[in-house]
C-alpha cells in the first residue's frame, strides 16, 4: 500500500484519498458567454502526460480537505504535495 503525504494530517494509507482531476484549472470568467463547445471543452478536456502531471487530490476518510499533488504518471509516486492557493513547487 502506498502512503500519501496529506499536508495536514501527515502521510496516510492511498485508500483514505479521492482523485480530484487535474489541478490549476482556472473556472471561466464568464460562463454564460462561452458557446456550448467552449464549455464542453473545459468541463472534459484535460491534459494527459506520461510523466509529471499537478492533479487535485481529497483525503476523504480523514480531514476531508482538498490539496494538490505532483505525481509521475508513468511511476505513480507522488514527487510533492501542497495546499490549494500554494504554487506548484519546481521539481527537478
């Protein structure tokens, strides 16, 4: 079992988390003036790279918070974790 480092209850066990979807995905300014394909395209378009990729990610069996992640694709080892509103760390 794999262990996920929540930032603020520590590392727990993978199953105690939810995937959220891709992180940094800014909502629409104005969602009432984009045309139906424009919605479509931000509701269920997103990136999908082999390799490192920041995703949303909720503890949900413990302080139920959201947070963000940068986990490799490829390995599925999460490389950081941090809180809504931080920037993505630089990983290198």
């Amino acid at each position: 079992m794999q262990l996920i480092e929540c930032p603020w209850c520590g590392p727990r066990e993978e199953t105690e988390f939810h995937y959220g979807g891709q992180a940094h995905v800014a909502y629409p300014a104005d969602p009432a003036a984009l045309s139906d394909e424009e919605w479509a395209r931000y509701l269920f378009f997103r990136e999908n790279p082999k390799g490192l990729f920041a995703e949303r990610w909720s503890h949900a069996a413990g302080c139920r918070r959201w947070f963000n992640a940068v986990r490799d694709t490829v390995t599925y080892r999460f490389r950081a974790v941090y809180r809504p509103g931080e920037p993505r760390p630089v990983i290198r």
